[in-house]
C-alpha cells in the first residue's frame, strides 16, 4: 500500500510563491474526496483563479480497527472495492471501532477516513464491519478564508473542475480548498489547504 504524500494532494493556486498547509480531517465516506488540483495561466491583481480534476477510480479500501474509540487503529487490512468484511480472529464480547480510507488502482490512499463506527465481536470472535458505497458527485465547493483552516466564504463550482475568485484584497493572504458533493448535499473531505497573497 502506497501513502501519497500531503504535498501530494495540494491545491495549486494561480500566483507566484504558493504555499502549502495541509490539513487532516475525518469525515464521511461519500462522496469520493477530489484528488489534485492543477493550476491555470497568469494571475490577474485581486484575483485567484484554481482549477481541479476529477476523483480517481476507487480500487478497494483499507479497514482499520482498534478497541479504542477514536483510534489510533492498530490493526489494518487491504480489502477489495466492497462493501462489508467480516474481521475474525477478535476477543468476544468487546467493542472493536473501524474505519475505512478507499485506495485508488495503483494502491495509493485517497481522501481521509470514513466515520469511525463500532461493533461487539461475537461469542466466535467476528464482527461483520459495513460503510456506505460513495455516492455520485454532482458538483464542488470552494472555500476560502484569510485564516488558516477558517473558511467564511464559498462558491458552488456546479459540476465545473475550477473556479476564479474575484474582488479579493491586493497583499492579503487567502487560504482555500475544495470539498465535492452529492445530490443530497453530503461533502467529502477537504483536500489540503493551499495558501497564497493576492496580486
């Protein structure tokens, strides 16, 4: 199983002397979290202009598991794009808590964790772990803030792969990032946060 790195997973700002601060979070496991941004011609003063591709195709998820609530997870194990496993091997009668994190086709993790959930190993020592199969995006959201991690704007891209931000303030820096939706307004996981000044 390969990692990709944060630095990986950035969003590529359209101005000189980008940087980049990524952010980690958990969330639901729908829709599937949009992979790299790449960036767009010359900037223009007070505007940002960004641009992302599509997810991945998802190849199996990674399910970890522990016995303590919110991790860490000591346990992991690499399943095929399914949808329900069953752990055996467990101590009966005790609470195990997992989450998954989908890999694309090259092995490579995507997004961030699902929603940590919990079972009872039965008196057999298994558990029949379950998460939801993403839901299809139907659009994107950017959000962006003068405070790291601080967002107090957004726009709805719609089904487009990049937007431009207009009316900011020459100097000031603005941190953004891009969540996908569903149709029933679930949002993945942000990918990291990219930083950058204005023109």
């Amino acid at each position: 199983m390969k990692r990709i790195s944060c630095a990986t997973w950035m969003l590529l700002l359209l101005v000189a002397f980008s940087s980049l601060q990524t952010k980690a979070k958990t969330h639901h496991n729908h829709p599937t979290p949009t992979p790299t941004p790449t960036p767009t011609p010359t900037p223009t003063p007070g505007q940002i202009s960004l641009a992302w591709s599509a997810p991945p195709t998802a190849g199996g998820y990674a399910l970890y598991w522990g016995t303590t609530q919110g991790g860490p997870y000591p346990n992991m194990r690499e399943v095929a794009l399914i949808y329900s496993y069953q752990l055996t091997g467990l101590m009966p009668g005790t609470t195990y808590y997992f989450t998954v994190q989908a890999y694309d086709t090259s092995g490579i993790l995507l997004g961030c964790l699902s929603a940590e959930q919990n079972g009872v190993a039965n008196a057999q020592g298994q558990l029949q772990t379950t998460w939801p199969q993403p839901s299809a995006i139907v659009g994107y959201t950017l959000l962006w803030g003068t405070q790291s991690g601080r967002y107090t704007n957004n726009s709805n891209a719609g089904t487009k792969l990049g937007a431009t931000v207009t009316g900011l303030v020459s100097g000031t820096t603005y941190y953004f990032t891009v969540h996908s939706y569903d149709v029933q307004g679930n949002t993945s996981c942000n990918v990291p946060e990219a930083s950058s000044t204005a023109p």
